[in-house]
C-alpha cells in the first residue's frame, strides 16, 4: 500500500510488493498522459495491449505511473522467466555495464558470448558435437538459421507451417501465416517460402499425429520435393498461432523424414524455450533432437538476445565472416543471459513450471466444465491457453476473447491473446509469480466470462 504515494520507484525485482493494486481507472491520469505524448511521438503501427505507463515490475506484477499494481500473465511474451529484474540479472549486467558495454565481438570478442555458447550446447536437446552464434531479436536468429541450413544444403526452398509466426522482418513475415497484423500491405515478400499443414488436434478432425505429418509430407513431396528443400522450421508448440500442440508424433514424424532427406529441422523455440514449458525446451517433450534450434525471449531476463544452436557440420558450414552483427550477442545481454541460465538453475525454475501448469490447467478445466464456450484447455507448463468458441457450432468466438481481455485489463490482470482467429487466450506468467496471485488473476479471468 505504501507504493500508492510513491509510484516512480525505480528498482523492480521481488522487493515489489505482490499486490494486485487499483488506485484509479486503467488507463489513469498519468498513464493517459504518456498515451498522448506517444500518439503525437511514436509510429501510429506501434500499439499496445494495455496502454499503461510502466514504472516498475517484478515477482508477478507490473506496477504503472499512477500507482496501479497489475498482476502480470504475459511476461512481456514470455520473455521474463525469471522475473522482471531478477537479482542476478541486476547484479551481472550491472557489472558488465561497469567493466565494459561494447567491442562488437566480430571486432574484439569477450568472454561472455563464449560462456553463452557453452552452455546453450549443453542445455539443448542432443549430446552430438553443437555450435551457437548470437543475435539480438527471435526473428534475426530465425534469419540466420535459414541463411546457415540453405549454405550446408546448397538448396532453397524452406517450409513453414499454417499458424506459424517467426517474426516481422521480410523473410520472418514471409515464413508468418497470419496476414492481420503482421504482413497486411507489407509484401512482397522473400520467394521460396511454402507452407505446410500443421497438427492441431483441436480443429484436425481427429487425425493423429503421425496422419497429419504424412499428409504435410506428401504435400512437401508433391508441390516441392525434398531435392529442392533446404528446411523445415516449425515451433514445437505454437505461440502467437494459438498455443497450439500437436498430436503426438507429428514432430517425430518430420524429424525423421527431415533427417532422411538431407533437410535441416529447425525447432523455433523462441518462445517455449527456457523452462517456459516445465522443460528446457518444447522439444523435449516430444523426445526429438532438432538440427538447429532458435532461441530468443526467456534466455537473458529482458536484455535483447537470441541464438541458433545446432550440429557443428551444420553450423560451421557458412565462412568466417559470413555470420555476425553490430550488436549480436552484445556483452550486457551475454551476461545477463548468464545470470539468468543459473537463475533457470538455481532457483529450480523448470519444476516451478510445472506447477505453474498444474494450477493453470486445473483452475480452466474446472471453469470449462461449467461453460461450453470454453471449446479446448491446452499447453505445457507455464504456457497455457483456452481456445473460446461457440458451442453451438465450435466457432471461433474472437468477440468474447476480446470481451475477457478487456474485462481483465479493466481490473489489472495484464492478459495476452492470440490466434489465427484471435480466439485463443494464453497465460505466460513469470515463472517467480506466486500460486496466490495467478489464482486470483484466474478469478478475474474467470468473472469476465461470466460478465461476458
Ligand atoms: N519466433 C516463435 O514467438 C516472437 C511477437 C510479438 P522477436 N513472438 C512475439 C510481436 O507482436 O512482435 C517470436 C516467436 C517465435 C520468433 C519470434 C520473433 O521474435 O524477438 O520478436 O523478433
């Protein structure tokens, strides 16, 4: 209650008091203010889920200029793992920022991107010889994943899957199914892109998982062939497509296929990596060992990282001086993704997960039961999501969504949705969240349906 009087605290981390806090309207006064400034500022393509002016967040809230505390389910995209700055985060780039911010590790490396690289070799699925090279956003690390497996193959052609997001830059886009918002008017884009049928269990008409891969096979074989096909890449359990997991065995399925045909198999683990899933990585679940695997988002505590670990013949393959970047894995962010991995480590973050996912998927199957416009319950984890429909016909019911996010962010839960049909609501929370406040943040969830 004290914060109510002093809302421009500036350090964050779990000294926060782990309220959920209204003190005026969402949008209040202060926030309102900001949302002004930036519409006369900032590019009007740039737009928020929750127009609110943020001063400081930690544990499982996110506290704004007039004193409001929102119990935080998002994590910035399931990029705060570890919490909104988590105390070794703080101390390590704090360190770094002291010791030196930047050579530009093409110029004059650093120990830390090394360190990096070590580790994402040991913790990703797969004992075989790994390399890693590092980035700043998910979407540059998906870019060079492709520009490496089209140098090892010596082919072309890459595909992607229905639902599929992988970033916003123009071949990011290209591989990105949904049109609104992210590709509408922004073409052309990259040639060489196809895209597959995906499992989705949901709305498959009960094809299991080894049928669905068969049927994105043929359509491989048919309309390109593998001689022409230089990658799969495909996140494990969508994230911006609808949290969607496929039946079990479709991944297995394409890995296999993959590794018969000379195709390099990119798990996009950018947003299900980093214990998000009550694993390491998504993959794991499934038991598949990716070629190449896209990080970004949880590994490094809110600093912009990203990397692609995979084979050494793979990734040794392109020239020295054929990979790189300004900033790409910039000494801040490798020490903060260190001190991150050993927050994952130390503070047992992949079994907090899944108890995170125990309360998740046991509170939304409790509320299922009672109301059939709750059509599907599913994820892994800490990444969790409910597909809304109407039950009469199991339409896409993007109306409701809209109404419960709303109704949610009315009363300070920061909500996040998703979707091709933008029916799908998905629950992300930092993983340092308390079981008190994601119950009571359900409940507001859940009182929004009931009003809607
Ligand atoms: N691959 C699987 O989820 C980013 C997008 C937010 P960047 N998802 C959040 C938005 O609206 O821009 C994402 C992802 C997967 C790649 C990316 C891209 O990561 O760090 O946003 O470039």
């Amino acid at each position: 209650m004290t914060l109510v009087d002093t809302p421009a605290t500036t350090t964050g981390g779990p000294a926060l008091t782990q309220e959920r806090r209204l003190v005026t309207a969402i949008p209040g006064p202060r926030s309102q203010e900001l949302m002004n400034r930036k519409a006369a500022a900032v590019a009007a393509g740039v737009g928020h889920t929750l127009p609110i002016s943020v001063v400081a967040a930690g544990g499982g809230v996110v506290v704004d200029a007039d004193g409001n505390s929102l119990i935080d389910l998002g994590s910035g995209i399931a990029v705060t793992g570890v919490g909104n700055s988590a105390p070794r985060v703080v101390e390590a780039v704090s360190a770094q920022l002291n010791a030196f911010t930047h050579t530009c590790f093409t110029v004059s490396p650093y120990e830390g991107y090394v360190a990096v690289a070590e580790k994402l070799n040991e913790l990703t699925p797969g004992d075989h010889e790994k390399r890693s090279a590092l980035f700043n956003s998910g979407a540059e690390a998906v870019e060079n994943a492709i520009k490496i497996a089209r140098h090892y193959t010596k082919k072309q052609a890459v595909v992607a899957f229905d639902h599929a997001y992988h970033g916003r830059t123009n071949l990011t886009m290209g591989l990105t199914a949904k049109n609104i918002p992210y590709k509408n008017g922004f073409g052309p884009f990259a040639p060489e892109v196809y895209r597959a049928p995906l499992s989705y269990p949901f709305r498959d008409g009960g094809l299991d998982g080894r049928e669905a891969a068969a049927r994105a096979i043929t359509m491989i074989e048919k309309q390109i062939g593998a001689e022409n096909l230089a990658a799969i890449i495909i996140e494990p359990i969508q994230g911006e497509g609808g949290f969607i997991v496929p039946a079990a065995g479709f991944l297995p399925a394409l890995v296999e296929w993959a590794q018969a045909n000379d195709v390099v198999f990119i798990a996009d683990e950018v947003q299900t990596g980093f214990a998000r899933t009550g694993a390491w990585f998504a993959s794991e679940h499934e038991g598949i060992v990716p070629d190449v695997i896209v990080t970004a988002k949880g590994i490094a505590g809110g600093l912009p990282l990203s990397a692609v670990t995979g084979r050494a013949e793979i990734m040794d393959s392109a020239m020295a001086g054929g990979l790189g970047g300004t900033y790409a894995g910039s000494p801040i962010a490798c020490a903060a993704a260190l001190a991150t991995i050993e927050t994952y480590e130390q503070d047992g973050l992949v079994e907090r997960a899944k108890e995170i996912g125990s309360v998740l998927i046991g509170r939304l199957n409790a509320l299922r039961t009672a109301d059939p416009r709750i059509g599907d319950v599913r994820g892994r984890g800490a990444m969790v999501a409910i597909e809304l429909v109407d039950p009469a016909t199991g339409a896409p019911d993007a109306a409701l969504t809209n109404k419960v996010a709303k109704f949610a962010h009315e009363h300070g839960v920061i909500l996040l949705t998703c979707g091709t049909y933008g029916n799908v609501i998905r629950f992300l929370p930092p993983l340092t969240i308390s079981d008190e406040l994601l119950v009571e943040g359900l409940g507001v969830i859940a009182e929004g349906l009931k009003q809607a």
